[in-house]
C-alpha cells in the first residue's frame, strides 16, 4: 500500500515520488518497484 507523504526512489534511474493520496500498490519505475525513503536525520540545534 502505497503510503501518504511518502517519499519513494528508483534505484535504477534516480527518480524521486512524492505520495500524494492513499492507495493500493507501489510505485513502479524502470520496471521495478521504487523504495521508501526514510527521513533525513536533521542537524542538533544545541
């Protein structure tokens, strides 16, 4: 299932997808599926 404000990547050519809406399945690209990618860790403010 494909998740809202999800960030997805093709691993093949670099293309980047940002969900917009809740809905069955994955995203394809280059013939494959694209994987989630996990949130940037942001720098400490101390």
């Amino acid at each position: 299932m494909v998740q809202m404000g999800k960030r997805y990547k093709c691993e093949e050519c670099g293309t980047e997808a940002l969900c917009t809406k809740v809905g069955e399945g994955q995203p394809i690209c280059c013939e494959k599926e694209m994987e989630v990618l996990e949130p940037k860790a942001l720098p400490s403010s101390d």
